[in-house]
C-alpha cells in the first residue's frame, strides 16, 4: 500500500511516499519544488518523479493522499477531505491565513487531478482534542470561545510522533502503543498504570512546546492561531491583546498592516534585525550584535517558561525531547535552555549534546532525573499511519 504525503505551502509543495506493504513503513521518496508559480505543474512534476523512479506505474497505485491539514470548523482527527471539510477549514482561514487558502486550493487540485484516491487530512489541532479544558481556554466571554477564540494547539503530528518514540526509547512500549492508537482507542484516563511524563520541544521556524502525560497531550504552547506561544522565526509569538489596537492607533497603520509585520517581520527577525534564520542570528551574536543576542536570550527565556509550565502540572518528568531544525541541530540553545536546572534534576552531559546533530541520542548526563533526548520528528509517517488506518477501516 503506497500513500503519498503532500505537504503543501503557499509557494511550495513537498513530498513522501512511504509504502506499506507486508507490514513494513519504509519512506520510497522524498522530494520538493520551492517557489512554485504553477501549481498543477508541481503535482504534475511531483507525478512524474514517482513514475521516472519506478515507484509507481500510474497514480491507480496510490492507495491515497495525505495531508497535515492544520484547523477546520468542527473537525478534528483523520478525516476524508470531501467538500464539507474543505467549507470547514474555509470557515477558519481567519484562524490560519498562511495555513488553510493555500492548503484548500492544493487539496482541491489534488483532487482534479487525482480524482480515483481518496484525499485524507490529518488535522494538527488532533493531538490535542483529549486535553484538560481548563489547559485550553481563554478567559473570553463565552460567545468568543464559540467562534473559536479558545486554544487549539498545533504541530500534532510531529508532537504525536515525539510522545510515541519518547516512549519507545524509555522502554514503556505499553504507552507507544497508546500514544499510536490514541485516535482510535481515545484519550481517557488510565490507571494502575506509571505515569510517563514528557515534555515535547519542536523547535524550528515554526516553535511549540507540549506537555504529555501517559502519551496525550495535556496542551500546547500554541494558541488559537499558529502565531502564538514563542517566537518564531519571523511570527510573533505570544503578545498581549491590546498591543494590536495601540500599536495601529500609535503608529498610524491599518490592522491589515499590523497583522502582516507581525506574521512576516516579527519573531526572531524583528527581535535580531538581522534574519529569521538562528544560524546567521548567532554568527551576528558571535561577532556582538546586541539585538541578535537579545532574540536568542527571548527564544530560550520563552521555552523555559512553557517547559517550566508543563513541569509543574505533569508534577515533573521523565523526558525532556528536543526536535524539528533548531531541536536537532543547535546543541548551544539546547545547553542555554537546559542551563541551571540541576535542582529540577535536570542535567546535560556537554559532550554527548554537542555530538548529537540530526540524530537521534540522550544527551543528558548518566545521573540527570530527566533524561534529554533529542528525537529527529516524523511528521509525514504520522500522516501517512493514520491515513493508512482510516482507509483500512473505511475504505
Ligand atoms: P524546521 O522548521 O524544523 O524546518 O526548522 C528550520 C529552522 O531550523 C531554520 O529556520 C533554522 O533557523 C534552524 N536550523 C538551525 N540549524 C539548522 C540546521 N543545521 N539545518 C536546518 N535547520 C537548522
């Protein structure tokens, strides 16, 4: 069984087959076309690649396409994206304007294109649908949280994929296949069970932190919109809601205007000045630029205090993960956000963390209570399990 994940951006399409077949998950493919101008051409193109390396004969061997759509009115989990959910994720572009158009129009090219394989979303907000209500509410009056102005949580599929692996390397096979099964089985309370606690911390362009207990997610630094919690790489993060009405009035510029320099030039980018890349932000702080060093002390500040959240309310844990680009790769931003924290029983051994780069590895020292583990993610497999599951049972 061939499933082919797209993942889809307002300019660019990216892509994985996996195969299925005999019980195995191997990844066939994988490939990209950034800067996309035509998007029927890229699918076309992205067809053609699958052909050209034989891991296809026509697009009749794709068993599906699967998506990791982000949010939609009244829908979570793995869904077929038929008409109605497609009205539904229309319903809350206002929630995800970068997400849900360029997601909707891809999806429905897909399907002209493809109009024998089903198309199936696996909704980002999914992971987080068995949380406390009270870890996911805003203190709006009740009208505004019925048009959707509470939490939701995003970065699902990857934070999913930590809380099964996490446990899978902690030995707690038993909770990895809970974590696994979690859209089919549901979230309630286990007991006679070991709580396992983990903290999941997906640091990239896009940043978000999760606390998981027993393998579900108890919540999530991001918000209602996927501008929240920390700073990205040039979305704002967190901020407070007068800030919007003041900053318009203050500086003379229309919502709209507001709304686009905090979506394309804030976050690490307008903290440093210099780039919405951590890599050329710490090259600027090496050679003392006050502002780039600045952004990386706000990143790090900020995940302590949504690690430290999560913390508290898990009453501790057992693993703290590091993923996504700057998770895996910047060993220096691990180091400052582990920093000092010996008294939380949390300790890095500095040589195994500058080792690990890309790979999967324990990086905290042979006595730390928590053990720091980097876990490169697999948001794609995720789809792509669940895709496979939901045409194994509805096909
Ligand atoms: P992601 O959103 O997970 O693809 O992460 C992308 C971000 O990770 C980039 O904006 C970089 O700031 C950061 N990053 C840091 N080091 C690396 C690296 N060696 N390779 C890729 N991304 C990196």
């Amino acid at each position: 069984m061939k499933i082919l994940i797209a993942n889809i951006g307002s300019t660019s399409l990216k892509w994985r087959l996996f195969d299925f077949s005999n019980s195995a998950e191997k990844l066939l493919h994988k490939g990209g076309f950034e800067r996309v101008t035509d998007y029927p051409k890229a699918i076309e193109d992205c067809l053609a690649q699958l052909r050209e390396a034989g891991h296809i004969q026509s697009e009749r061997d794709l068993a599906a396409v699967g998506f990791k759509t982000v949010i939609a009115k009244d829908v979570t989990g793995c869904v077929r994206l038929d008409d109605r959910v497609l009205a539904a994720m229309e319903a809350y572009n206002g929630l995800a304007p970068a997400h849900n158009p360029p997601y909707i129009t891809g999806i429905r090219l897909f399907g002209q294109r493809l109009p024998g394989v089903p198309l199936i979303g696996l909704f980002e907000t999914a992971f987080y649908q068995f949380a406390p209500p009270a870890m996911m509410r805003y203190g709006v009056p009740q009208a505004w949280h019925d048009i959707g102005v509470r939490r939701w949580g995003f970065h699902g599929a990857s934070h999913k994929f930590i809380a099964e692996r996490s446990a899978q390397l902690l030995g707690r096979d038993d909770i990895a296949r809970r974590a696994q099964n979690l859209y089919v089985d549901g979230g309630a309370t286990v007991v006679n069970q070991a709580a396992l606690r983990v903290i999941s911390c997906h640091l990239g362009g896009s940043s978000s932190i999760t606390g998981i207990r027993n393998g579900v997610a108890i919540g999530n630094s991001l918000g209602m919109s996927p501008q929240s919690g920390l700073p990205h790489n040039n979305r704002v993060g967190d901020l407070d809601a007068e800030a919007l009405p003041y900053a318009v009035k203050t500086l003379g510029i229309s919502v709209e205007e507001a709304q686009r320099q905090l979506s394309k030039e804030g976050g690490l980018k307008g903290l440093s000045g210099v780039s919405n890349d951590i890599r050329d932000i710490q090259e600027a702080a090496a050679k003392g630029n006050v502002n780039a060093q600045l952004s990386i002390d706000v990143f790090v500040s900020e995940a302590r205090r949504w690690i430290g959240g999560y913390f508290f309310q898990l009453n501790g844990a057992d693993a703290l993960v590091f993923t996504a680009g700057i998770g895996e790769n910047r060993a220096e931003l691990r180091a400052a956000i582990c920093a000092d924290l010996d008294q939380l029983g949390i300790v890095l051994d500095p040589v195994k963390n500058a080792a690990v780069r890309a790979a999967e590895g324990v990086i905290s020292a042979e006595h730390s209570r928590v053990k720091v583990l980097v876990i490169p993610t697999n948001e794609e497999l995720v789809v792509a399990r669940e895709s496979k599951r939901l045409i194994e049972a509805r096909p």
